[in-house]
C-alpha cells in the first residue's frame, strides 16, 4: 500500500492486535479501568474500538464504508481476520483511505487519553485524509532514487511453503513489549495471526528472540511443516543462521 510508512508501522501494530488498548494493558495484568476513552461506555478492545464504537462508525460512515464493517461484523469473530477481511475486499484507493482512518482513529483516541480533548467526526476524517495528500505530494515533489535495491517489499514464498513473518516492539514507555507473528501460504493469504504482550524485556534483541521463539512453537503446534521465518531484526537474523547457535 503507498501509504506513509508511519501508517504502515502502526497498520503492523494493529494487525498484530499489539496496540496498548485498554483491554490489552488489563489482560496483562496492568491496572487501568477497561472503559473504551472514546464512548466511555463499553470495553475498550481492538475490535469494539476500530470497527464497533459509535465514535469509529461515525467516521466509517462519513467515507461509505459503514455499511461494509457492519456486513463483516456479522460474522466477524477475530479482529486480525476481520481487518485483513476488510481491507483485502476494498479496491486500493479506498484500501488507502482506511489505513489512513484507522491511523486517524487511533490518534484521535490518544489526543483524548493524553489531553483530555474531543476530536470531532470531521476533524477525524480529515486528518486522515490530509496526512494522506500532504505525503503524496512530499513523495511527488521528491527525487526518486536511482538504486531501489534497499527498499523491500514483502515477497510470497515458493508454492508449498509458508511464510511467518515475526516483529516485536516495545511501548508504554518501555514498560511493555509487544510481538506479533503471521503465517502466510505461497498465494500471500492470512493463515493464522497471533501476537502477545509481555512485561518488557531487557532489550528489543531478547523480545524479538522470544517472539521467534513463540513462533517457532506456534508452527509446531500448528503442524506446518516447510515454514520460512521472517524478522527485520538483522542480529537475531544472523544469530540464528550462524554456526553459533
Ligand atoms: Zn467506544
């Protein structure tokens, strides 16, 4: 997705059901009232904040996109699923503009949280929009590089094998650290999602080997046989495929 690579990091995040709702800090044993900062009604979840609270729907809403959430909702039972649902039955321009809103909502629920101030239906859409173009025009106005060979892309597996893809970050304050891994087919399709949070380690190197770890389990648990492991993080990457180890 051409979308500003901020937006990807936290699209990431999101899939990864990784982000420090307040359903999140509870299930881990974080002491904080579950109540979702937008509505102040019902439990603050990844699935009740993007896609069900009245404040989120109001500005699915206001770009037609609505109706299409409360049609997956139905039979919607896991968020990672759902979203990936979402947005793979979108056509890319409005693929973009959900991104974008998704990155949006998150920042209003923040300005909330942290300064105690109401982002409007419209200001929400907005922003999201805005961000989108301003970038669009920085990317326009910006020499393109000669030499691509840096920039990577997600790439499929040969056919038979699977892909896990495997990342971990660390946030509120360091106090928490995140991972998240999924198992892809050779067609690119979502086979299974998981992610966790945990106390924070010492260093992101250890939660990133953890997170391997974990997926290396999750793999064998799973029966997946021919499975390629896939971190950005270039010392554990080398590591593992040192005689070392
Ligand atoms: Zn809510």
């Amino acid at each position: 997705m051409k979308i500003p690579p901020r937006v990807c990091s936290f699209l990431w995040r999101l899939a990864r059901q990784c982000l420090p709702t307040r359903v999140n800090l509870t299930t881990r044993g974080i002491p904080c009232d579950d109540t979702c900062v937008m509505c102040e009604s019902l439990a603050e979840s990844h699935m009740h904040l993007f896609f069900v609270c009245t404040k989120a729907m109001d500005c699915w809403d206001r770009i037609n996109l609505g109706n299409h959430i409360r049609e997956l909702l139905h039979r919607a039972n896991d968020f990672t699923i759902m979203l990936f649902d979402f947005l793979d039955r979108l056509p890319s321009y409005q693929q973009h503009a959900a991104a974008m809103l998704l990155w949006s909502l998150w920042k209003s629920r923040n300005i909330k949280l942290w300064d105690s101030l109401d982002t409007t239906t419209a200001s929400t859409v907005s922003r999201a929009k805005d961000t989108l173009h301003e970038w669009r025009c920085m990317q326009r106005a910006r020499p393109q590089p000669q030499n691509q060979d840096h920039i990577t892309s997600w790439k499929k597996p040969p056919e038979g094998v699977l892909k896990c893809n495997i990342d971990a970050a660390t946030f509120s304050h360091n106090t928490v650290t995140g991972f998240g891994m999924c198992f892809r087919n050779f067609k690119g399709q979502l086979l299974m999602g998981k992610s966790a949070l945990l106390q924070s380690f010492g260093s992101v190197l250890e939660a990133e080997a953890v997170a391997m770890l974990d997926a290396l389990l999750t793999a064998i648990a799973a029966g997946y046989h021919d499975v390629m492991f896939e971190t950005d993080n270039k010392i554990l990457a080398d590591a593992i495929n040192s005689s070392f180890v």
